[in-house]
C-alpha cells in the first residue's frame, strides 16, 4: 500500500498521521517495488485479455493486406497481354 509523507525539518522523511484517500495531495509517496512497477505505464503490462486483443487486431491486418496482395495480383495479370508462345 502506498504511504503519504513529507519532509520534517531535520530532512527526514516522516509518515502523515491521517492518511488522505486521494494520494495526490500528498508532497511525497512511498511505495513498494511491486507497487511502483504496477503503476509504470509500460506497453508490456498487459492482461491476459489486452494482449489476445493486440494480437487478433495484428492478425486481422496480416489476413487484410495478404487480402491486398492477391487482388492487386489478380488485376495486374488482367491488364498485361498474355503472352504467346512461339514454335
């Protein structure tokens, strides 16, 4: 659990007596290494169910632009002559 403290005048840190429910009004948080690496906004951080979602959304783009390739292959052939083949 995060900690509210402040600075007393020898330079030590010194736990708030009450703590406030919002830790933004605090001068100075303490808390945890677990805690700290929770709160990172890292792109690594992700749920189970966040990195399924990624993973199809990158999926569906792979199946979009092969979709793509194909069908600019196909109108490509249709425009070119088709070449004879000579005995």
């Amino acid at each position: 659990m995060a900690l509210c403290v402040e600075l007393n005048q020898a330079g030590q840190l010194q736990l708030v007596a009450t703590q406030p429910a919002d830790l933004t009004a605090c001068s100075l948080v303490v808390m945890s290494g677990s805690e700290f690496v929770s709160a990172q906004a890292s792109p690594w951080n992700l749920t189970p169910e966040q990195g399924s979602q990624i993973g199809g959304a990158i999926l569906v783009l792979w199946a979009l632009a092969w979709v793509f390739r194909i069908l600019a292959g196909m109108l490509n052939s249709s425009h070119q002559p088709e070449k004879e083949s000579q005995p």
